[in-house]
C-alpha cells in the first residue's frame, strides 16, 4: 500500500483571505517557537510560568481566529462536504487543496 499524499485542487480564496490567513500562521508558528525557547530560557520559574501562560492563551486564540477562517472560506465557497477532509491552502497561488492519502 502506497501512501503518498496527493492535492486536488477544491478552490481559490481572494487576495485578502489569504493574507488574513497568512498572518495568522505566521503568529502561531511564532508563538509556537515562543514556547519551544520559553521552555528553555527564562531565569525565574514565576517569570517562565506567567509568560508561557500568556503565549499558550494567545496560541489558543489564534488556533480559534484559524477555525473560524476555515469555517468562513467553507462556507463561502460552497465547501461543506470537505469540512470533515483535510484542507491547506498553497499562499503563493490563493489555492485551496484537498490533501488525501492515496
């Protein structure tokens, strides 16, 4: 059994979704790499625990302001039977792909 990955091509988001998107990835990787250091780094235990509180509740926030991007886009371009299906979208292009095992 084979299991490459294969993108079918479901859509295309306008120029503004996919820089509202692209921001928020970009703040969650950050705030991931934010915690990965915090880990590591920080003198005080009191200092570690309240910054890595504040970085894991922004992690959730920006983890939910994804959801919610995801929700809209489905909505809007008619993509309810995929809601359930892995999604991503290719930030050069504006694509939106389906991403199955095949």
């Amino acid at each position: 059994m084979n299991n490459k990955k294969t993108n079918k091509k479901i859509g295309e988001v306008t120029n503004e979704e996919k820089k509202e998107i692209t921001k928020l990835h970009g703040r969650k990787t950050a705030l991931i790499e934010l915690l990965k250091i915090l880990n590591s780094t920080v003198p005080s235990q009191e200092e570690q625990d309240y910054l890595y509180s504040k970085a894991t509740n922004e992690l959730e926030k920006v983890e939910l302001s994804l959801r919610k991007w995801w929700e809209r886009i489905i909505q809007k371009y008619g993509l309810q039977n995929m809601e359930d299906r892995r999604l991503k979208i290719e930030f050069n292009t504006n694509r939106i792909y389906l991403v199955s095992n095949d």
